[in-house]
C-alpha cells in the first residue's frame, strides 16, 4: 500500500499511540482507533474479516518500510530483536524515558551490563545528540545510537568512538556498524542517584553495605546523594543493573506480551496497564474489524 499524505501517514503512527493502547485496555474498544483507521484508508485493504490485531500488524508493516519509521518502529526493533530476540523477559528488563542527566533515554536494556539506546528515526535530526551521548555516559556503561542509513555518517562524526553505531535497515533488520564499548567505570555516581527511585537508591547502598543515616525527609535527598558521590563508579553500576532489573522487571508480563499481535508488544513492555485490564486489551485485539469500526 502507498501512503499518499501526511495526514494518511501521521493516523497510521496515531494507532500505535499510548492513547489507543490505554483506550483499548480500560474500555474494550477505542473511539480513537476507529477514526484513525478511517483516516489511513487501510480498511479496504484489510478485508473486513480481518481482526483488530490483524489490522495493527498489517499498519506495522506498512510503517517498518523505510521513509515512513517513526520511533515506535525503532523501539519494536530493538526490543523483539534485541529484547525478546537475544534475551528474555526472565534474565533481561527494559526500561523507557529513564532519566539520565538533562535527559531522558529512549530504551534501555539492562542484562549483565546497561546499554541505552537512543533512536534517530528518519524524522528526527542529530541536533541534540552530542549532548544526550554525554549524559547516558554518566549512567549507563554502555551508549548505542540506533538509526536510519541517511543519518549513519552524520552519527559517526558527531559522536566519540566509544559509543555503538547501529543501522535499522531497509529490509528491517539491525546492522551494528560500531560495537559499543563497555565502560561502567565512566559512570558519575551523583548522576546516576538523580535518576533513581529514592527506594532504589536505598536498596543499592544497603546491598554495597553503606549505612543509611536515620534523617527527616526534608534531608533525606541531600543525604543521600552526598552517600553515592563517595562510591566506586563501576561497583555502583553493577548494583543499580542488579536492582532495577528486580525492581523494573518484565518477567510477569511474559504472558500478556505473548496474547498480543507482535506488532503490539513493544506496546505492551511500554505503556502501563492493570492486570485486570489485560484481558480486556487481548478480547479487543481479536475483535472483527467491523465490529471494529462502530466503536464510539
């Protein structure tokens, strides 16, 4: 199918929004999808026996073409190629929009290390990259850059060798142009205490034996990040990987993940959603496409 407009091309990204995701999980059925849908002129193409989540993956696969990828494309790549593909829900997390400095990182997948990847799809420009790179350096041991072929020369003179360069390719595959290095003794412990959960914090100084002072709240956050700037960069980053891997884990997602249509998953480990919510999600992805097309 060809998209002939930016208003055709911008309902086809809109239904894999955290709105329609949302929508379609507290209610069983989405106003927001329906309209969109009439928007993309997919339905003819479809068929109407085909299903909601039928129709989700047929949209994927017109928006994975190159030219048409937004970031929703570049974090399903990652995340059922890298996510689901090399690891799993039980030995890897996943983390999205996590602080990191004046920034917020794209994805994150922790394993044995942390390795963000920040996503320049087609329609993003490196204006901010050299800044973002430095403050996930801070954080995270390793910094990939995952993007389009066009913008593969301008990433690699922009950003200093130790950070990863990777390709999403025309055929939807990940090429790695630049092994990103290892380097958990770069990080910058202050930082790294910004963007924790105070929890998290508190658990990461127990477990490496550091007493927490009994303070009022009102200290409590001076207090303790003045405690992570004395610790060991790399020794730090080992037990913030170990801790947000319990306290973000995936593992009881595996099920829900598996009921969606795999255009949907990355959705699924993204957005929030009730457990008792879920089912109402799954009924809803198996909905007839015209049955479909009267929600309101």
């Amino acid at each position: 199918m060809k998209i002939n407009n930016v208003t055709q091309l911008s309902a086809l990204t809109r239904l894999f929004s955290a709105t329609v995701f949302r929508e379609m999980a507290k209610k069983g059925r989405s106003a927001l999808f329906s309209r969109l849908l009439k928007e993309t002129g997919l339905v003819d193409q479809v068929g109407p026996n085909a299903t909601v989540g039928e129709t989700f993956d047929f949209a994927f696969n017109i928006l994975k073409i190159a030219g048409h990828r937004d970031e929703y494309i570049y974090r399903a790549a990652v995340s059922q190629k890298v996510l689901l593909g090399t690891h799993s829900l039980r030995t890897a997390s996943m983390l999205n929009e996590f602080r990191a400095g004046n920034c917020k990182a794209d994805l994150v997948i922790l394993n044995g290390t942390a390795t963000v990847y920040e996503i320049k799809s087609e329609r993003d420009s490196l204006t901010r990259l050299e800044n973002q790179v430095e403050n996930y350096k801070r954080v995270f041991a390793k910094v990939n850059v995952i993007s389009s072929e066009d913008h593969i020369d301008g990433i690699i003179g922009t950003v200093p060798d130790d950070v990863g360069v990777m390709c999403l390719t025309k055929r939807y595959q990940i090429k790695t142009i630049r092994e990103a290095k290892n380097s958990p003794e770069r990080v910058c412990p202050r930082t790294v205490f910004e963007s924790l959960r105070i929890t998290e914090s508190i658990e990461i100084l127990e477990s490496l034996g550091v007493k927490v002072p009994d303070v009022p709240n009102t200290q409590r956050h001076a207090v303790l990040r003045e405690l992570f700037s004395e610790l060991d960069p790399a020794t730090l980053h080992f037990e913030m990987v170990k801790t947000l891997k319990r306290t973000r884990e995936l593992a009881s997602l595996s099920d829900f993940v598996e009921s969606l249509p795999k255009s949907l998953q990355t959705a699924a480990l993204s957005v929030s959603v009730r457990r008792s919510d879920q089912i109402r999600l799954i009924n809803a992805t198996e909905t007839p496409l015209h049955a479909a097309m009267t929600w309101s």
